[in-house]
C-alpha cells in the first residue's frame, strides 16, 4: 500500500442490467399468448350468447316468485301458473318446433313438461292441478290443497331452471 488511497470523487456507479423486455424472448410464448387471448374471447362470448338465449327463463323465475308470493295469500292468484308453463316452453322451442308444443294438453303437456328437465319433480295428480288451474270455477282452484299448490310451484321453479333447449 505504497500510493494514496482513491477518494469518494474517482468511484464510479455500477452499470444497471438491461431492462427486462415485456415481449416474450421465444416464439412459444407468443404462441401460448394469442391461444390465450382466443380462448378467452371464445369464453366472453359463449357466456353473452347463453345469458342472452336465457333470458326467457330469468323472466320466467322473476314471474314465478311474483305468482307465488301472491299465490299464498289468494289461491286464485295461481291461475297464471299453466300459462307462465306454457309461454316458457314457446320460448324455448325454435320457430319451426313451437307448433309441436303448442298444441299439448292434460297428460302429454305434463309428460312433455317431465321429459324435458330430468328427473321429473312434477308430483302425481299435477295435470289435473293444472287443468283445475286453467279451465275450473273460482271456487274449485279454492278448493286445491295449498302443500300440493306449494309442490306444483316448486316443481315449475325447477322445470323453468333445469329443461333442455335443444339447440
């Protein structure tokens, strides 16, 4: 340590590494990020066209619990039910299919209602509620059991949620 040690003025900054790139180094990346980006457009898109094709159904449920809560204070209320059924499966069907189900009444209409969201909920004696609910007196939808009254709008509320759309 013969000469003079160096003073503050004679040090230097150490070099800074480059900067780290936003871009990916390899061609693979890349790749894995437009498969990505597609995939993920695919998804945003898929999921508008379900929440738009479904948008009878979110109505439909919105109808039901109207219907129910009014229901439980006036069973004459429930009248609505067999129509809200029916305009709900129109909804569904395609243009060309609407007449098929149109037409269905009594026990086919609740076979139809059965086959379309399994397993079938309706319980027995629920086409001759309906029936009772669309075409009887006042005094005969008075009559009607308010726990099977209570069954059948369940029993809609998991049809409306769960049946098939054939594409």
């Amino acid at each position: 340590m013969n000469g003079p040690l160096p003073g503050l003025d004679q040090l230097r900054e150490l070099p800074l590494p480059a900067a780290v790139p936003y871009w990916p180094q390899t061609w693979g990346w890349g790749v894995v990020a437009i498969l990505l980006l597609i995939g993920g457009t695919w998804a945003v898109v898929a999921h508008g066209r379900r929440y738009r094709r479904n948008r009878y159904r979110r109505e439909a449920l919105r109808e039901l619990e109207a219907l129910a809560r009014a229901a439980a204070s006036d069973p004459l209320a429930a009248r609505a039910l067999p129509a809200l059924l029916k305009r709900t499966a129109l909804a569904a069907r395609r243009a060309g299919t609407q007449a098929q189900v149109a037409t269905l009444s009594g026990q086919a209409w609740l076979d139809y209602l059965a086959r379309d969201a399994l397993p079938s909920r309706f319980p027995e004696g629920s086409a001759h509620m309906l029936a009772t609910l669309a075409y009887s007196p006042d005094a005969g939808v008075r009559l009607l059991d308010p726990a099977k009254l209570r069954t059948l709008f369940a029993a809609s509320r998991y049809w409306i949620e769960r049946h098939h759309v054939a594409a």
